[in-house]
C-alpha cells in the first residue's frame, strides 16, 4: 500500500483534531530518529543568565539616560 492510499483511506477521513495527533506523533517518531546533527544540541533557557556579569557595575537608570542621549544626538 502506497502513502497516499494509506491517506486517502485512513487519514483523511479522520478530524482534523485526530490528525493534528497524528502529525505530534509523527513528528516526534522524526525526532526520536533524526541524525544528531539535527537535533537541537542545547536549550535556550540554559542561556538565563549568560553574560550578567557584563551589567554587573552598570546602573540601570544611567544607561538608559545615555541610550536616549545618544538616540537623539543622532537625529
């Protein structure tokens, strides 16, 4: 049986609810399979933090002030 006859006479009749599982499904089925050089090799959330030590001695407010200064001078 071909990829489409399995569409046409499985898939496509079913909801759009079903086949939005089915596509999760696939998708991770793809995942779980990819070649390591596909696969994501961090998570973005072990960057909080990255660089903090940039703005350690930097006041806040100051900056901004100086941000806006700068913006304007270049009108």
């Amino acid at each position: 049986m071909t990829v489409d006859e399995i569409y046409q006479s499985e898939i496509k009749s079913l909801s759009q609810h079903e086949r939005l599982l089915l596509m999760e499904l696939l998708a991770r089925d793809l995942a779980h399979d990819a070649p390591s050089s596909l696969k994501p090799r961090s998570n973005i959330f072990e960057l909080r933090g990255l660089g903090k030590e940039i703005w350690k001695d930097i006041n806040v407010e100051d900056y901004i002030k100086e941000s806006r200064e700068d913006r304007d001078i270049a009108r």
